[in-house]
C-alpha cells in the first residue's frame, strides 16, 4: 500500500490486493495469487505500460509476500 519509492508502473492501477480479497473472501496470500493471475490475464495493460517507459528502460519487479507465492506459480513466470 505505501512504496517508499516511486514507480513507473504500479499494479495497483488496475488491481489491488483489498479488492481482491474483498471481491473474492481471500486471505493476502490467496489475494496475491488472485492479482498475479489477474495480471496474467490482463497483460497488454502491462505491455502497453512498459511500452510507454521506452526501449532503454531497465525494468524491475518487486514482488510482495513470500517468495513462494511467485516461485511457485505459473502466472509469474509467464508475465516476466
């Protein structure tokens, strides 16, 4: 919820966790998931945004929660 750090592209523009646990009775972790698929299904969102930033832009993901949830998930590896 509060990045000390700015961002390009914030996920939070098209999902957030609260909406998701609230939409769905999931816990954060459940929740997480949730947006990652979301995410997944909503790629050309992200396409278009990292687009935008240009082609010499150098990109980094910062994945919230235990790494578990992005290591051992399909949806993850597909977007990066």
């Amino acid at each position: 919820d509060n990045i000390p750090y700015p961002c390009a592209i914030d996920i939070a523009a098209l999902i957030t966790l609260q909406d998701a646990m609230d939409a769905h009775g999931l816990g954060p972790n459940g929740g997480t998931l949730y947006c990652t698929e979301y995410l997944e299904a909503n790629f050309d969102w992200l396409e278009a945004h990292l687009a935008d930033l240009g082609a010499d832009a150098y990109v980094l993901f910062d994945i919230p929660r235990q790494v578990e949830l992005s290591t051992n998930h399909e949806s993850l590896k597909h977007i990066v």
